[in-house]
C-alpha cells in the first residue's frame, strides 16, 4: 500500500515506547506507590522506553526515577498574565521533554482545534520539548467511512508548516476506544497507523515518515498490548486507564516481541 519497506527489512529500528497518561488523576502518594513498584518491576531492563505523563503537580516526583518525564499539554501562550496557564518553557526548565498535544479529552472538552494544537506544537519545539501528537477518530465518523479524511485532516492542519525533521511522536486514538473498554482489533489499528505513514511520505517527508514512532491508544490492556505491539507499523502505545495500575502497565511496557 505504501511503498515503505516492512520493518523488519528496515535499516534501522524505530524505538518502541510505553506513555502512560495519567490523566487528572492520583495524590502524590498514590503516584509515588506507582513509580517504585514499576522501578521494582522493571527491575533495570525494559523492553521499551517508558515515558510518564503525570499531572503538572507531580512532574516533580519523577526526578527521583528513571522514567521519562512528559505533560499531558503545554499553554499556547509562551509567558505572561495568562493567569493558570503553564508555559512550554517552564515545563522544559522541570525538565519535561514530551508533551501530549491533541489528545481527543482536550479537542473535546477544552475546544483544541487545529490552530490551537500548531501554536501548541511550535512552542513544544522551540524549547526542545518532543510533542505526542494524538490523532483519531469519534465514532459517528468511523462508522460513516470518514476515518481517513478525518485523520489526514488532523496532520494536515497542524503538523505541515513545521520543518519535520525535529523530533515528534506521533499516536493514533480513536476516540471511541479511549476509555470505554473497547479496542480497535490490531488491523485495525494498524491499517491506520500505515494511512498516516502514506500521508506523512507523500506530503512532507518520506525518511520522517519510516522513522516517526506512532503509538496506539484506547483501552490498552495487558491481555491486548501484545496482538497490537506486534503490528508492522505500531511502535509502542499510549495508556490511560492500565497505567494507573503498576503491575499492568509494566506488562504493556513488556508486550514487545
Ligand atoms: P485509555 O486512555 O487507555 O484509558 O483508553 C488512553 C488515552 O486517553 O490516552
């Protein structure tokens, strides 16, 4: 389908990533509880790199583990009298280095559109602060054959003014998985990941377009991570719900082959 090479011929590997998402949940002690049994768990050898993206109020408690440290999002603005907002680069100085853009909670409820999500992405960048940019479709769209449309839509409008050779993590999930139990079947899930593949080799770059690392999200669990992570094109995945519970996202993190 797309002219890409299948990964296993591919020269390089793409590197295989476990976010967990947290959402607005956990109290710092219930977040701590988390980090030692996953550091326990790991054990110092993992089969992906883990990346926590914890509330703003617990960044902090990250710089005692060896997890990456992400934000579920970063202000539009880049400083000044924009009362509660956190900027780009106040999270770069707490040493954040991921940032979840686009995540379908904040399209839906916060009104994040196309424009927002750019200036969001432009801010992550200039203070070397790698974007997870979420992409994916509702339901209603799906089941009236728009998920394509609605997915190129999403790189399109947001992702093709930027030079792409800078780091970016992209992640497909379609909004009727998130939270809601059901999984998109691992073809699925994959077939999609391949589309952004084609969209992003035809239209900005096609080295970007193997190398770019694409998660999947929506009701990840330990029983369904393996059947997903053993796609061609998915590299890793972007858990809600299954990372609140250490035992289970260290499973995830371990569902590569
Ligand atoms: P979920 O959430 O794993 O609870 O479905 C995923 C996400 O929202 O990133």
């Amino acid at each position: 389908m797309l002219g890409l090479q299948p990964k296993k011929v591919l020269e390089f590997m793409r590197k295989k990533l476990t976010i967990a998402n947290w959402k607005q949940n956990t109290s710092q002690k219930e977040a701590t509880s988390i980090l030692m049994q996953l550091t326990d768990l790991q054990n110092n050898s993992s089969k992906s790199e883990i990346i926590i993206a914890a509330p703003y109020t617990h960044l902090h408690l990250l710089d005692e583990f060896n997890f990456k440290k992400a934000s579920q999002d970063c202000s539009i603005y880049n400083g000044g009298a924009y009362t509660g907002e956190i900027s780009a680069a106040m999270l770069a100085d707490v040493g954040v280095k991921y940032a979840i853009i686009g995540h379908s909670e904040r399209r839906q409820y916060f009104s994040e559109n196309s424009q927002i999500l750019k200036v969001k992405i432009k801010n992550c960048l200039q203070n070397n602060i790698t974007p997870i940019y979420c992409v994916g479709e509702t339901l209603e769209q799906r089941e009236s054959n728009q998920t394509f449309k609605i997915i190129e839509r999403q790189l399109k409008e947001v992702l093709f003014d930027f030079d792409i050779s800078q780091d970016l993590i992209l992640a497909y999930e379609p909004v009727w998985a998130i939270g809601t139990g059901k999984t998109a079947s691992a073809e699925q899930a994959n077939n999609v990941h391949i589309f952004i593949r084609q969209i992003l080799a035809t239209f900005l770059n096609k080295n970007f377009a193997e190398k770019v690392p694409i998660l999947y999200g929506g009701s990840i669990k330990a029983d369904n991570a393996q059947g997903l992570f053993s796609q061609s094109d998915i590299d890793g995945g972007l858990v809600g719900g299954a990372s609140l519970i250490a035992v289970d996202f260290y499973k995830i993190s371990q569902s590569f082959s």
